[in-house]
C-alpha cells in the first residue's frame, strides 16, 4: 500500500470506511506476523 493511496483514501472517503480498512489491515498483519513467527520457531525445534 503506497503512502499516497492512503492519503487518497483518506481524503476521498468518509471516516467510517477508513476506520475498518485501518482495523481489517492491522488484523491482516498481525496474523500475517504471528503465522511468521510461529513458522520460524517449528523450523529451529
């Protein structure tokens, strides 16, 4: 997600959009991360 998209979106859409594309996005990567992480520790044991 490029930095003007987000300005874009920001400016071009009413509040309550963006609150649940930013909450659906950091969600996203928190499972994204945790996934990773859990991943990476089975591959050392």
């Amino acid at each position: 997600m490029h930095l003007a998209t987000v300005v874009a979106l920001i400016i071009g859409s009413d509040k309550k959009k963006l609150a649940i594309y930013m909450t659906i996005s950091v969600i996203g990567w928190t499972v994204i991360l945790t996934i990773t992480t859990i991943t990476g520790i089975m591959q050392l044991k």
